[in-house]
C-alpha cells in the first residue's frame, strides 16, 4: 500500500509508569555518561532518590537497548552462532560519499511507553538516508530500514554493533548480494559506530526531550520533520558548516574532510 511500517503502530511498548519514569531519567543519563553500566546507573538514581535496586536496574537498561556491561548501547545479543565480522574502520580515512554507512538502534521515549528507532548513515556526509519505529526488536524493521537506504546508492563498507538484527541471515544477506563488505564493532567499543551515536544525542536533545510526543503518530510526525531539518538545514562544524545534503549531494563530496 505504499504506507510506513511505522504508520501501523500506533501501541507503543509498554511498562509500568514508575519503570517509564527510570527509563526516561536511564536515558538522559547515558547520554551524557555513555560509560555508566548498571552499577554506576543504580548509584546515580539512588543518589537522586529512587529506592531501586540493581536487578530493576539492569533489566530496565537491557530493554532499552543499553547492555549494562559494555560501554555502548547494544540493542540485543548478537545472534546465536552468527558469524563474527572484523571491524574495518579503525584507522581508516572517510574521504567520500558512500564509502561507509553504518546502522544503530536506540530507545524513544513517550508518554505511556516507548519505541526503538533504527536510522542508516552515511560516515562522511552524516546524511541520514533512512530511519524506522518500531515497537519491538524483531529486526524486521530494521531490514526495512535498510533497503530504503540502499534505493540512494551503495557503500563500499556497512557498519554496525553486533546485536541481533544485525548479525541475522536476513540482514546480512542483503548486505552480502549487494556486494557490501559487513564490519561490526567489537565489544567494549564505545567510538566504533561514533558518527552515529553522536545523532542519537543530538536528535533526542533537540528534538525528542523538547517535544516529549505522546503518540507513535505524532512521534513519527515529528521525527519525520526533524530529519528534513537535519539533513537539509542543519549544518554542522566537522562539515565545514555545511548540511550533510550539500556535502551528499556534492558533485565533488571527496574534496570536504569527514
């Protein structure tokens, strides 16, 4: 029918109001601690007044896409006997366009609930080519991210954490028949996917926490505007303040530094 999967899911994932309210807090908190595990977070919510304990803790960051004991969000486990792909970015100069994309998932928060959002981006120009909602981690959505990302060319290199959705046949075969070479992070990694989780920053405060949407439909309304607004309009200092739709869409794109 041509319509988002996102338009479809209008129940977020749900959890009681109190475990919503740590979640928020979890959240903001790693974004400007992205080393905090589930010790250091238990001890930070005490210290503002919460009586929790770490097993509520550590199963709330879990659900979040935030593995407790790595110093980066990992969304889930990588999948059972999947084949471990080397991380081939270290070291390595961005110079162009559609050289390396790299894909991540991260917690959004609303109202009555949550929902995890996939996006795919391009390493040099920071252009966001695609995002999906999603209410669960079944990895479906993030497939779907990814052939919409694919209709606006191919990289050289794809990289991304090893969590499920990622390390599945589903994914990677895609990735493998279009001739993409697979990097994935190594554990412990904070800085292997940097480009990234700098976005996740950067759209959750300006723009999720200041709206605070109640709805999937207005989340994806609003989310839907904010990435016109940062590819198109906002430019950034590592881009010579340029947007990343000047720099993607250059004719020269190599002749900028990344």
């Amino acid at each position: 029918m041509g319509l988002n999967r996102a338009t479809w899911y209008y129940q977020p994932a749900s959890e009681t109001q109190f475990n919503l309210h740590l979640m928020r807090l979890i959240d903001a908190k790693y974004l400007e601690r992205p080393f905090f595990g589930w010790r250091r977070m238990t001890h930070y919510l005490r210290k503002e007044g919460y009586q929790v304990n770490h097993k509520r803790v550590r199963r709330l960051m879990g659900k979040m896409g935030i593995q407790a004991i790595y110093p980066k969000p990992k969304a889930s486990q990588a999948a059972e006997g999947h084949k471990i792909y080397p991380y081939l970015l270290r070291n390595r100069e961005i110079t162009r366009v559609n050289q390396v994309w790299s894909s991540d998932i991260t917690y959004v928060p609303l109202h009555g609930g949550f929902m995890y959002l996939v996006a795919v981006m391009d390493w040099h120009s920071r252009y966001v080519l695609a995002w999906q909602l999603s209410n669960t981690l079944d990895g479906t959505f993030c497939v779907d991210a990814l052939h919409q990302a694919l209709s606006w060319g191919t990289p050289d290199i794809f990289n991304t954490d090893q969590g499920a959705q990622f390390t599945a046949h589903a994914y990677t075969s895609v990735l493998q028949d279009a001739g993409i070479r697979i990097s994935m992070d190594g554990k412990g990694r904070a800085l292997d996917n940097i480009f990234i989780e700098r976005l996740w920053r950067t759209v959750k405060y300006e723009d999720i926490y200041l709206k605070d949407y109640e709805t999937v439909p207005l989340l994806y309304a609003g989310l839907d505007d904010y990435f016109q607004f940062y590819n198109h309009e906002r430019p950034h200092q590592s881009l010579a303040y340029a947007t990343p739709a000047e720099v993607h869409f250059a004719r020269d794109s190599g002749s900028m530094s990344g």
